[in-house]
C-alpha cells in the first residue's frame, strides 16, 4: 500500500497530508481508506487536540480520481465516512483545511466537512461537478448554502465556475487568507491557540455548535444542558479555575 496519506502530530496537533501530487491530490480508493483510518486515530489519541488537513506540494486536492474510477476502481468512499473518508461523518476533534492551489469538486467538499479554512489568497475553489452532467453529491449543495447566501452558493453550484479563495473570505467561508505557501504555518499556529484549551471543552464546543444549528429556539437550552453537564462537573473544569486562580498555565487531562 502507497503512502497516500501522512500523517504528523506534534504539540497536540495532527497534521494529515493527502500525498498524491502527481494526481493533484484527486482521492482513489485507497487514498479514501487511509484518510479515514488517519481521522480514527485523530478521535482515539488523547494526546492530540485538534487536526490539520492539508495537500501536498501546494494542492489541496481536486477532487475525486476520475482516472482510476474510469479504470474499474472502487469509488473513493470509507464505510460510513462517504467520500474521501471525511464527507459524510467528519471527526469528533475540530479540524481545519489549510488550502493552497486548488480545491476543487470533491477537494471542495473535503474542505467544507473541516471545521475552520485556511487559505492562500490566490487558492482556488469550485464544485464543477455539473460540467460533467453530475452534481456535487459529498457535501457542496447542502453544505455551502448553509455557509455562504443563497444566491452566492446556487451560482457555484449551477455555473460550477472557479471561485477564488478572496471571495469565499468575503463571504464569511475562509477564516484566514494568508500569502502563498503559508496556509498550512497559519493553519498550525489556529491549531496550536485551540489546542492550548481543555480538550474536553473543545471536543463538546463543537459537538453543540454543529448540532445545535437544527434546534429550536424554545428547545436549545433544554437541550444543551444535558450535552454539556459532564463539563462542569470535569476534573478539567477544576484545573481551569485553580490555574486562573494561581496564575498559571492549565495541566489538562481531558477529563
């Protein structure tokens, strides 16, 4: 088996890599079983707090390999992670896309199953999909239009239009944009700011901000309290308090 994604942890941060630069970072089979097996020991390690998705050599990824496919290969799906191995279940710990060159269809998609974006000021997105007579079936038509205004999103989706990372920034898509060749140092400084906060809060944070978006108003709280009470009660939430109060550094023990 290639190495078709590496991975690297260091400071509480996993960097995950797609390695298929002579593909455009595009996802085959096996590229999709390893990137859903680096996100498995992303949630099983408790020395790491937060992750990185990256590509290598200044591509995110473009997408699904239609050259493998079209030689009789196994769609890029992982189980019930969908495509890429990220798409349909991402992981429980926050990750984020660090972005140069190119996003595209499935890179695209990739990109918006990450919690937080990254981006070169002269990286590229789109969801082509309808160039081709298909559709953006991993995330890109229910995703983006939650992200981004309606109107913004159907023009992508309908067009499938290259879009530069400047205006998906301009639309709230892209939380940094940084010169190009320094969204994946960005990407690790994020990472190391969230990493420096109680594991446990951090996972839960995002549990509640991405499930609550379907909650009522008159049910939120009903609702939140049950998800978040294991957080007060932590010996984390305890180690918070008396560091604030010693003045000193936290010692978490995501738990």
């Amino acid at each position: 088996m290639s190495d078709s994604v590496l991975t690297k942890v260091q400071d509480k941060v996993m960097i995950i890599t797609i390695n298929r630069p002579h593909a455009r970072n595009a996802v085959d089979y096996e590229a999709a079983q390893q990137l859903a097996a680096a996100l498995d020991a992303l949630d099983a390690n408790s020395d790491v707090v937060v992750g990185i998705l990256t590509g290598a050599e200044n591509t995110f990824s473009s997408g699904m390999d239609l050259k493998a496919f079209a030689k009789g290969g196994q769609r890029p799906y992982a189980a019930d992670r969908g495509f890429a191995g990220i798409c349909e279940r991402p992981p429980r710990k926050p990750i984020i896309a660090a972005i140069e060159g190119y996003a595209l269809a499935g890179g695209c998609e990739i990109a918006l199953a990450c919690d937080l974006l990254v981006a070169a000021n002269n990286a590229t997105f789109g969801l082509p999909e309808v160039k081709r007579g298909l559709v953006p079936g991993s995330g890109g038509m229910v995703r983006l239009p939650a992200r981004i205004p309606y109107h913004i999103a159907m023009q992508a989706v309908l067009t499938g239009e290259m879009i530069p990372a400047s205006q998906f920034a301009h639309y709230g898509l892209v939380n940094q944009l940084v010169e190009p060749g320094m969204a994946l140092d960005a990407a690790v400084a994020l990472a190391q700011t969230i990493a420096a906060n109680g594991p446990l809060a951090v996972q839960t944070a995002k549990q509640i901000i991405i499930e609550s978006r379907n909650w009522r108003p008159e049910d939120m709280f009903d609702l939140q309290r049950p998800r978040v009470a294991h957080i007060f009660t932590s010996e984390d939430a305890k180690e918070g308090a008396t560091a604030f109060a010693e003045k000193r550094a936290p010692v978490w023990k995501g738990k």
